[in-house]
C-alpha cells in the first residue's frame, strides 16, 4: 500500500485552513516578541534601569494565567474564528496606541499587559479548531508544525524586533507590529471556516454559567488530561539552561558568542525532533512519550560537570529534540475532550504551563546568585527526571485504567477513529 501523502508534512500544507492558521501563527508570533522587545527599549531608554526593562519583560509573561484560565472558555461558547478575528484586531488597536507619542510609560506597560492577556483566548480557540481542520495523524504533525514555528519565530521576533527598532524607532516598530496582528486577522477571516462549538444549547448555556475553576477540576477530575498536563509542565525543569545561559555562557568562559550558541541549541533541536517524531508511527509515538519526557531533563544532568561548549551545545540541543514530545501530549489532550470543553481545558494548560515555566526560570536564577549555573541546571535536571518518571507513570496507569474498564483504548490522534464524544461525556482515552 503507497504512502498516505495526506498526513505527510507537505500534505498537511495541502489543507488551506492549517495553511492559513499556519501564516496567521508566524505573525502573532513574531508581533508579540516585537512588542515587548519595543517596550523593553522603551523603559530602558526612559529610566536607564536594566532592572526596569528586565522586570517589564518579564511581566508580559503573568497575563496569561488570566487569560489561560478567564478568557480561554470563550472559545467554547463562540466561534472559533470570530474569537481569534477578535482577539487579533484587539491586540492590533493596543499595540497602534503603544506607539502614538506621548503616551506615558506606565499606560504602555499596561497596554502590553492586555496585548499578552489576550493571546490566551486567541492560543486557545485555534487548538480547539484544529481537531476539527486536521483529522487523525494530521493532527500531530500540524501541533509538531506549529510548535517547531513557535520556536522559529521566537528567535526571528527577537531578531526583527532589534531591526525594526533600529530601522523605525520604537513608535514605529510598535506600529508595524499591529499591521502584524491586523494581517493575522485577516488571515484567519478569510481562510478559516466559523468553527463553532457543539451546538448543543443546554450545554453551552451551561458553560456560560461555569466558574473560572471549573477547567481546573475538569482536568483535575480526568487522571489522562492530569497526567498529560503533568508530562507538559516538566518544561519548568528543562526550559532552566534557557533562563541562565548567560552566567552559564560566563562560567564557561566563552562570551556573548556562546550565549548565542546555547540559546540556539533548543529551538533548533526541537525542530529536528518535530521532523523525526513526526515521520513515525502513531503507535510508535505513543510508546515514547514517556520516554521522551523523561530524556528532555535527563539528558541535561552532565551540564553539571561543565563539559564545555561544543558538548553542551549538543546536550542541549538533544533536550529541545526530545522536547518535541510536545506535539503527541497536545494531540492526545485536545483529543480527550468533546468539542465545546476544549478551550475550556486548552486555557488551563495555557496558565499551567506558563506558571511551570515563570517559577522555573524565577527560582533557578534565585539559586544561581548562590551555586553555580552548572549546578543548577544539574539539579533542575535531576528534579525534572523523577518528576518527568511519575507524570509518565501516571499517564501509562490511566490507560491501563482504561483497557480495564472496556474502553478500546484508541483515539482519533492514537491510530484509528473514535467517535466524537458527546457534551459532557467522558473522554475515551488512547492505549
């Protein structure tokens, strides 16, 4: 039997709405760095504190545990594009008024604050459509395709926020970024099909009415969609050699150069593993999730003897590639609830994992004002492997737990079709 093409990489390429969804990702992506790398500059220059400018940064990354958890639902009520058309063409107006002159210091840092606060629903209401654009096997490779991207235009945000800065000011840097957010709009507009929710009035009346911890205890409630947020929030643990690379870069003795290299080394390995990950079998895949898990902090244990650049550059990059794990626990996550809670349980993992990540960096470069950077991401490293172990100890104990009670153990993203869970029914978990 020939190569299904449909499911390659190319072939999900093939399908015009991921293909739009795609485009409208990049420019969110890149407009969201250029804004607070516009803003950062701006403090600095207006009060000459790197603490400042450090801190501004750094606070851009606090409003999605409000909009993860808030704002996420909305996308459950509403359609999915018009949620995302609204959330973009909101983010474009912020960020134009960032950039008209005059407009003082603290209403710019405020205005960042609800650019970011508004990613959430738009983050959330693109995964909850993406089930119903890409079908099966498509589904994984299209979340390896778009978190692959994420990383890319990270790195190219930080690279043409410095260039346009340079080349248009910060007032027209800011400007630019909202014509980024104002195309990705229009993208999504004309490329993309309403999506909406399960159309079920009693349910989504309910939904209406349902607490902000509501998500909360529905992935609280399911050991799959527990263990599975579990295996996501290890990124505390690996994403630490990212948060101090630079002292790192400082006690190996190779200068702005090296930290170039370090901060380089998981993107681009989590790219190569978006590509070899996807490429292998459903069951296949699955099988390694856990392990995969797990290497992406064990893997960076020998950093603490300081092997030097060339070595940690390659320990890193092997980290970012088992990283990519990434693409199989969003697939199967989204997979294990019905079409009008996604959003719902998207924006929970939207705060945790932010909250997984802050407290990770935060905490790792509180302790290296005391130990070695080694040392830290070592003990990052070890903590992150046993943590890593249990949340894919859980997820093996759940399927059993599945198989056990008469479920077939298989869903849409696991290798093979299930049916499409009714408003409130339980998830049908994968083997």
């Amino acid at each position: 039997m020939g190569r299904d093409d449909s499911s390659s990489f190319r072939g999900i390429f093939a399908v015009r709405e991921f293909t739009f969804l795609w485009l409208a990702h990049v420019l969110s992506v890149a407009g969201d760095q250029i804004a607070k790398v516009a803003i950062t500059v701006v403090v600095y220059d207006r009060t000459a504190s790197a603490g400042l400018a450090a801190a501004t940064y750094a606070i851009s990354y606090v409003p999605d545990l409000v909009g993860g958890s808030v704002l996420a639902g909305l996308a459950d009520r509403y359609s999915r594009r018009a949620v995302m058309v609204a959330a973009d063409l909101a983010r474009a107006a912020l960020v134009a008024v960032m950039g008209v002159p005059g407009v003082p210091l603290w209403s710019q840092v405020v205005l960042l604050v609800g650019v970011q606060v508004l990613a959430a629903p738009f983050g959330a209401a693109r995964q909850a459509a993406l089930p119903d654009v890409l079908n099966g096997d498509q589904l994984v490779k299209g979340l390896g395709i778009l978190s692959g991207t994420y990383q890319i235009a990270l790195v190219a945000g930080f690279g043409a926020g410095g260039g346009v800065i340079a080349g248009l000011g910060t007032g027209g840097a800011l400007w630019a970024d909202a014509a980024t957010f104002a195309v990705s709009a229009a993208l999504i507009r004309f490329g993309l099909g309403r999506h909406e929710p399960a159309t079920d009035a009693p349910a989504r009346a309910g939904n209406r009415r349902t607490p902000v911890l509501a998500g909360w205890v529905r992935v609280a409630r399911n050991p799959r969609l527990r263990s599975l947020l579990a295996i996501a929030c290890c990124a505390g643990f690996y994403v630490v050699p990212e948060g101090i690379a630079v002292p790192y870069a400082a006690q190996l003795g190779v200068g702005a150069a090296g930290v170039g290299w370090l901060l380089a080394a998981n993107p681009l390995g989590t790219v190569l593993g978006v590509l070899v990950i996807g490429r292998l079998p459903a069951a296949a895949r699955l099988r390694l999730l856990g392990p995969l898990a797990v290497g992406s902090s064990l893997v960076l244990l020998p950093t603490g003897s300081v092997p030097g650049l060339i070595v940690t550059v390659l320990l890193w990059m092997i980290s970012g590639a088992c990283s990519a794990h990434d693409m199989i626990t969003q697939a199967e996550y989204v997979g294990s609830v019905s079409r009008d809670e996604r959003a719902l349980v998207v924006g929970v993992a939207i705060a945790a994992l932010r909250v997984a990540q802050g407290a990770g960096i935060v905490l790792a470069g509180l302790v290296a004002q005391i130990l070695a950077p080694s040392l830290v991401i070592a003990g990052a490293a070890a903590l992150g492997t046993v943590g890593a172990a249990a949340a894919a100890t859980a997820w093996a104990r759940a399927n059993r737990s599945a198989a056990a009670s008469g479920h077939d153990g298989t869903t849409m993203f696991g290798g093979g079709a299930a049916p499409t869970p009714s408003p409130g029914a339980s998830p049908q978990p994968p083997d």
